[in-house]
C-alpha cells in the first residue's frame, strides 16, 4: 500500500490540520516508512500465536474493602490556607 499527498491532505482536513506543501511531502514519507515497517511485519509467522492484548499477563490487585478509621474534618481542614461551610476554600477558575 502507498500514501500519496492527497491521502495526508484528507487526514490533515479530518484532523482539520492546515498543512503546508513541504509539511504535506514530509508526513506523506514519514507515514510511507511506517507502512512498508508494517507490511514486513506482515511476513511473519504468526500461526498457532494466540492474540493477546498484552505481552505479559495483567490482573487487578485487589484488597479487602476494610472500614477504617478517616480524619475528622476539622483535623483535615486544620492546614488548609483556605475554609468555607466547613469546606476546602480554592481560588475560581472559571468565570
């Protein structure tokens, strides 16, 4: 498979990415080496390989959801530069 200019030109308008002409030869070669990459990886032989998502197995590490017990809420606001109703108080941000 190839890329050619007009192949980055309609990306570029998805991604609504206003490129210039030597932007547009520079990605569409870039995108041309990782294509050829892909199909020689293609070569391969991958029969009796089980897809996988992962290379190495992944599991959740869980624990025992515990009742303990937390701060109180003036011990938690007693630093704070800040409080309000007996809240964090920080800065708007939005207007």
């Amino acid at each position: 498979m190839s890329i050619t200019g007009k192949d980055v030109e309609y990306v570029a308008g998805l991604a609504r990415l206003a490129l210039k002409d030597d932007e547009v030869d520079t990605y569409t070669a870039q995108l041309q080496r990782i294509l050829s990459y892909v199909e020689k990886l293609s070569e391969l032989n991958t029969e009796g390989v089980i897809p996988t998502a992962y290379s190495v197995s992944t599991s959740t590490p869980m624990r025992e959801d515990i009742r303990a017990v937390s701060l109180e809420r003036d011990e938690a606001l007693k630093n704070a530069p800040s409080t309000a109703r007996g809240c964090f108080k920080v800065p708007r941000i939005i207007e």
